[in-house]
C-alpha cells in the first residue's frame, strides 16, 4: 500500500478530462504544512483547473480531514451548498 501511495504521489500525471466541463465546480483543498503533497503535482492541479476554488488549511499537514474535521467538513460544506 506504502509503494503504491507513494508511486502516486510522485508519478501520477494530472489531464484536463475530468475537469474541462466542470472549471468552477471544482474545490482545491491543500496545506502548506503537507510534507507529503508533491509540489509539482500540487502546481500542476492548479494550472489545469483555473476556475477551480480553493482552500488552505493553516495546520493539519496531510491529516487535515483528522486534525481539522469540523473546519473541513464546514469548507466542504460550503462549496456544496453555494455550487
């Protein structure tokens, strides 16, 4: 499981199909404090979804969903009800 996460972090190569119809439904959420996002696959998202919406948690590293659950699930909350 170990090498596949990381063969996916490290190998995985974005497209625009799943995102070329939908550029404003579409919800980036990152931490800066996440050693283990790849930095060219977190450019790279960006870059192919312009319209996308983003957050940032402050804290949290790549466990946001864990450390921060009531903030996450507000901000997945709030991108639901307001697409």
């Amino acid at each position: 499981m170990a090498s596949c996460m990381e063969d996916f972090l490290y190998n995985y190569v974005f497209t625009t199909e799943p995102y070329i119809n939908k550029p404003n439904d579409i919800l980036i959420i990152d931490s800066p404090t996440d050693n283990l996002a790849n930095p060219q696959q977190r450019a790279e998202m960006r870059r192919l979804c312009p319209g996308a919406r983003e957050y940032q948690f402050k804290k949290g590293g790549h466990l946001t969903l864990i450390k921060c659950q009531k903030e996450y699930f507000n901000i997945i909350k709030n991108f639901l009800y307001s697409s």
